[in-house]
C-alpha cells in the first residue's frame, strides 16, 4: 500500500494553506518577546511606575526588526506601525504579560494572586 495515498498528506498539505496564519504567529512571536522582556531586571517595575515608557519599549522590541528592515531599505521607519490591528495585538500581549497596575488596588491584588 502505498504509504502517500494512505496519509492523504496533499490533503492535509492543503488544508493547512488556507488557515489564516496572521494572527497565529504574530502572536506567538509577541508572546515570546514580551516575556523575554518582562524577565530582564526591572521590567516590571517600569510597567507598573512609567507604563507609557514600558509600552514603547515593549512595541520597539516587537518591531525592532521591521524598523531596522525599513531603515536598511530605504522605507519610512514609522510605515510598519500604520498596521493598527498588529500594535493593538501587541498591546494586548503586553498587557497581559506585564500589566501596569499599580500596587495597593484591587486590580493589583488580583494580579498577584495570578501570579
């Protein structure tokens, strides 16, 4: 029997190429870097005491390569970050990895007892 025909991978092959793939990776990829960031020292603290500076950074580690493809080829530097549905996918990410609360309120003692 020949093994092809029996696993049907064209058909599998397939059926994975019209998933809608946008979402998936990005956020994966936003995943990793946002917690790749929130465990260098004091990361935490700066989303909790300046979270505006936090959400840059944060959106500078994420786009840093886009940045930089742009400025190797000649682009606007600021052209990847018109795509809004990525930032806000990012933000999201960002918020739940290192949320900017801060300490003493309710929202904060929830949080902890996430952790």
């Amino acid at each position: 029997m020949d093994l092809m025909s029996a696993l049907s991978l064209g058909e599998l092959a397939l059926s994975f190429s019209r998933v809608p793939l946008f979402p998936v990776f990005d956020l994966s990829y936003f995943i990793v870097s946002i917690i790749y960031l929130k465990y260098e020292p004091g990361a935490v603290e700066l989303s909790r005491r300046h979270p505006v500076a936090s959400w840059l950074c944060a959106m500078l580690h994420c786009f840093g390569s886009y940045i930089l493809a742009d400025l190797l080829l000649g682009e606007p530097i600021i052209d990847y970050f018109s795509n809004s549905s990525s930032i806000l996918l990012a933000s999201g990410v960002w918020v739940w990895c290192c949320p900017p609360v801060q300490r003493g309120t309710v929202a904060s003692r929830c949080l902890e007892a996430r952790n």
